[in-house]
C-alpha cells in the first residue's frame, strides 16, 4: 500500500523528490502519512477534494484485497 500510495502521489505533484509515506501502525489498522511539498497540496488535495478522496479509494481497495484496513492522511 505504502508503494501504491508513493506511486501515485509522485505522478501528480511538481516536486516528486519531495513525496513521503510513512506507516503508523494501529491495533486494528494501519495509518499512511503523505507528506509532500507546500507548493503541491493544492495538486494532491484537489478539487473539493476530489483527488484525496481517489487516493483514499484506490488504497483502501487495495488494501480490502489483502485484508486489511488502511487509513490516508495528507500532513502538510
């Protein structure tokens, strides 16, 4: 999950040098920090959201598929 959530995040900012998942594990599931460039929030953030929330979907149907719940925070 965490290279899924690298790989996308990179193709879609300006400064891919600058992307960064860490995982935190919880009891229950796991918490994936996207921490990227000031200048790039706007990019990965989107429209009302909208591309956060795609990022959020496409990790979580990842994760469903190796049984396991995951959460994406985007930390500035």
């Amino acid at each position: 999950m965490k290279e899924l959530l690298e790989y996308l995040a990179k193709a879609l900012v300006d400064h891919p040098n600058e992307v960064n998942v860490s995982l935190v594990e919880g009891e229950k599931s796991q918490i994936l920090e996207l921490r990227v460039n000031h200048a790039d929030m706007g990019k990965v953030i989107g429209k009302q959201g909208r591309i956060a929330q795609a990022l959020r979907t496409i990790v979580k149907a990842a994760a469903v598929k190796e049984g396991k719940k995951v959460m994406v925070e985007i930390i500035e």
